[in-house]
C-alpha cells in the first residue's frame, strides 16, 4: 500500500498495472484480478479484464487497475503502450505464487524497462515472499531494476511486518526528517520491537551460503517430484524457483495465472489436507518454502510425503475427472 502511495505522489498519477493472477495485498488498488473465473477473463479487445478480487473493490479503482497477461510480452507493451502514461506505476512479483508460480522472462522485464523509459512511471517488485531467492532478493537474479521493493513475511523471521525499500530518490517522498512527509508512513504495526528484534534474527541467518543452500534444496525437491509424479504416472507438477514450491494437479505447461487455475478444487484441497497427515505445511494453494533446519534427508522425506499425499488425493476423489487424462500420464 505504501510503495503504491510513494509512486502515486512521486508522479502526480494516479492508476495502477498489475499481473492477473498476482496477489499483492488487499489494498483496493492491487485487490484486482485475483482469482477471475474464465467466463470473466477477458474485456472487450481480448486483453485481461480488471475484476474487483473483492466486492468492496470501487468501480472507478477498476477503471484505474491495468491489468497485465503474465510473461506475455508482446500483449504487455501493446497495454502498456496505450495507458503507460497514466500509470503511477507497475507491480510485479518476479515469480508471483498465485499466478502459479512461474518466474518472470527476460522479454517480460524489457517490455517493463522499457516502458518505465518511455512513460515515467516506478516499478515496483513486491518480494514479500520471493525475496528469499537470493541475499539481494528477487529482482537481480531476473535483471529486474525496480524503483521500490515491498517486503514481509520472512524479514520479520516470523513475526508480522512489512517494508518498503528503495533508491534515495523514491525513498524521499517518504521523509519526514525536513518536516511534513509527502507520503506519511506508519501504523499500529511499525516498528515493533520485537518484530524487529526477530526479523534481525531471521535475516543474520539468511547469510549467502545459507540462501544457496535452500536453493539448491528447492531444485533437488521440485526435480524429485517432478521425476516422481512421471514415475508413478501421476498428473501432477511442481513449479517455483530457488526454495519456493508450488503443486499444481496437472501436467499440462503451467505458464501463467489462467494455466494455474486449479482443475481440480476438490483435489487440491485433499492433497492440503492429505498433506497435513503426512506433516507436511502447504498452504491453501500447496505452495511451500524450505526452511533453514532442513537438509537433503528432509527433501526425500517431503518428496516421499508429498507424492504420496497427491496420489492419495486423485484415489480419494473420484467425483473429479483426473486433470491430466488424455495427455498421455495418468487419467
Ligand atoms: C506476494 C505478496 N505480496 C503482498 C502481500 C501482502 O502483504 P500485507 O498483507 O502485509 O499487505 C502478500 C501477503 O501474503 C504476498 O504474499
């Protein structure tokens, strides 16, 4: 919300792009495409449509949401060419989770550059979960040069927080050290002592090392499931990058929001709870992290529970037609 605030006032503007799929809060601006149904998909020109991801969404913040196919470039700088120069900024998870988890490319990120060039507007790299992929978070490993960073979740080593962060330039407009700020930031959360007192923690023992660890534990786990799910002729995948993991009951390419959308609810959420039987921690969507006290023993535990857990779940739920079936695995 604050990173949202911060370009608004730096530019005088005041709509919005974003990802489908893409979740980034529930401020009302990025409360947007969501979770669409497919019969909403699209708006008249055949580009995505800006659905309230809420019924307390306003008309006219939908007039103001742009929203962006995912790794679709040249659709993007076709919409971008036509409302960049109203937008205040674009916001973009370089591997947004609920958009199916599957990081950004690089023709995406030079359609942004680009635009930022031509219009004027700030990026915004929401790493509130994918900042953990490397010790400088998200964007340098996709070439992403954002103007403000959103953070959460793991810098407060588990406690609640949120952050903004970025180049002197941005960051002024939220200074209030020369007196009245231009954006005022704070809130009954900040600056919590012992957010930050945990958050210390977390990110003293997120060193270098440690972030290439988990990584290569992530690439291990999704490479051991992937193997496994063919193995067993199970139509299943996993996506996600470094030590981030998403489950998705298909085998069809998973490339962006609409190719993520669950095929099979029912399934998906017996694999949750199938999961939770097995001691294992998804969340709602079967996505996962890999923790510090993890080591490869627990890769092959959590590919042995996880693989199992799906199997379970396709047998249990036969009310569902196998999402897979007619592409060659499984069914
Ligand atoms: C990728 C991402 N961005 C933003 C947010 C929102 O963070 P907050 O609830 O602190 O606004 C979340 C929360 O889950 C998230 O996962």
């Amino acid at each position: 919300m604050f990173a949202v605030k911060g370009a608004r006032a730096l530019t005088g503007r005041s709509a919005f792009a974003k990802f489908e799929g893409a979740y980034h809060g529930s401020y009302d601006w990025v409360e947007v495409s969501l979770a669409p149904d497919p019969d909403a998909w699209d708006d008249q020109s055949g580009n995505p449509a800006s659905i309230g991801g809420s019924e307390s969404v306003p008309k006219h913040v939908l007039d103001d949401t742009i929203v962006l196919p995912w790794n679709d470039p040249s659709r993007c700088a076709a919409i971008l060419a036509k409302e960049g120069s109203r937008l205040a900024g674009l916001i973009i998870d370089p591997v947004p989770s609920r958009a199916g988890m599957v990081p950004v490319s690089r023709e995406m990120i030079d359609v942004i550059h680009t635009a930022r060039e031509k219009h004027g507007f700030l990026i915004i790299s929401d790493e509130v979960i994918s900042f953990r992929l490397s010790y400088a978070g998200a964007h340098p490993l996709f070439g992403l040069r954002p103007d403000l960073i959103t953070l959460g979740k793991i810098i407060g080593g588990g406690m609640p927080i949120g952050a903004v962060a970025g180049g002197a330039h941005a960051m002024a407009v939220f200074d209030h050290t020369q007196g009245k700020a231009r954006v005022a930031l704070g809130g009954t959360f900040s600056a919590n002592p012992l957010a930050m007192a945990a958050g210390l923690a977390a990110m003293t023992a997120l060193d270098e090392p440690t972030i290439a660890r988990l990584n290569q534990l992530g690439s291990d786990l999704r490479a051991a499931i992937n193997l496994a799910f063919i193995e067993r002729r199970i139509p299943a995948q996993v996506t996600g990058s470094g030590s981030l993991f998403r489950l998705h009951l298909t085998s069809k390419p998973i490339t962006d929001y609409r190719s993520c959308r669950a095929p099979a609810p029912k399934t998906l959420q017996a694999v949750h709870a199938g999961a939770l039987d097995y001691g294992v921690l998804l969340t709602p969507n079967c996505s996962g992290a890999i923790s510090t006290p993890m080591d490869s023993a627990s890769i092959d535990q959590l590919t042995a529970a996880l693989t199992q857990a799906v199997a379970d779940a396709f047998t249990r739920q036969p009310w569902e037609k196998w999402p897979g079936a007619g592409s060659g695995q499984g069914g």
